[in-house]
C-alpha cells in the first residue's frame, strides 16, 4: 500500500510541475516608440487637474476598453484606480492597435491634450464614431452635453499591451 501512495505521490507531483511549466506567461507587444517616460500618471489626476498637465509627456496605465473598429487608431483606457476614462489616439497607421486588445492591461505613453469642440464639430465626431462601429446616425439623433463639448486625450507615442494570461 506505501507503494503504490508513493507512486501516486510522484505522478501527482510530477504532473503539477508539468502543467505548471506549460501555464502561458504575460506577454507584452511594443508599439510606436519604446517607452521613454515610465512615471506612470493616473488619468484620474490628469482629468481632475488638466492644466496642470496639457503639452506634457505623460505615461498611463490601465484597461482597454474600447479599440478603433476601423483601424486600430483609437483605444480608450479605463483607470484602474478610478471610473476615469481617457481615449489615446496614434496617427492613423503609425501605430495600430490589434481589435483583440480590449480588456488587457496597456501602459501609454503621449503629449496630454484637449480638443474643444464647437456643437457641429461634436455632432460630427459622435457621427463618425457612431460609423466606425457599423452605426447610422443623424444630427437629429444626437443630444449634445457640456462634456461633449471638450475632449482630453493622450497623443499616443509608444505603448505596451501586456496578454494576462
């Protein structure tokens, strides 16, 4: 009997050490520049103090939420501190972000910035995101708020997206 539990012992060791050596580790994809800036600044600081942080070279980190359907150009990043959303926006083909990317983990790095919209613009820019996601939508469909009317974003430069695994 103290053989065959010392049998079991060894088989159930060796597979647990097996399966502990095939288990996937954390990747992370480089895109655009390597990362130069690694002081990793909330965003939600960065919306709660804008001024404090325009044309400034900034790093973030957290969740992808949302990526550009069209061309990967766009990601919008969820604080992991905070309800803080920010979108990162590449130049179209420079930096492509992969569709899969939504619910990993990134770090970015960009030039903080805010866009300020006049009322046709933002009727215009909720359109054309609204088309990017196989949406039609009219001028008469849309109801504008003063947050519509302002946007903060992160030119992006570089960023890591990091596959949990």
């Amino acid at each position: 009997m103290s053989t065959y539990l010392n049998i079991l012992t060894i088989i159930l060791l060796s597979t647990s050490l097996y399966s502990q050596t095939l288990a996937p580790k954390n990747s992370v994809e480089n895109f655009g520049s390597e990362l130069s800036n690694t002081t990793v600044s909330p965003i939600e600081e960065l919306l709660n103090n804008p001024s404090d942080h325009l044309g400034n070279n900034v790093t973030i980190k957290g969740e992808i939420l949302d990526v550009c359907p069209m061309m990967g150009c766009w990601i919008e990043v969820k604080d992991f501190n905070s309800e803080n959303i920010i979108r990162v926006k590449v130049k179209d083909g420079e930096i492509i972000f992969p569709k899969d990317s939504k619910n990993k983990e990134v770090l970015v790095e960009g030039i903080f910035s805010k866009i300020d919209f006049t009322e046709e613009q933002a009727i215009q820019w909720k359109i054309h995101l609204a088309e990017e996601k196989g949406l039609q939508l009219s001028s008469e469909d849309i109801t504008l708020n003063a947050s519509d009317l302002v946007e903060y974003r992160l030119q992006g430069l570089g960023a890591q997206i990091t596959n949990l695994n």
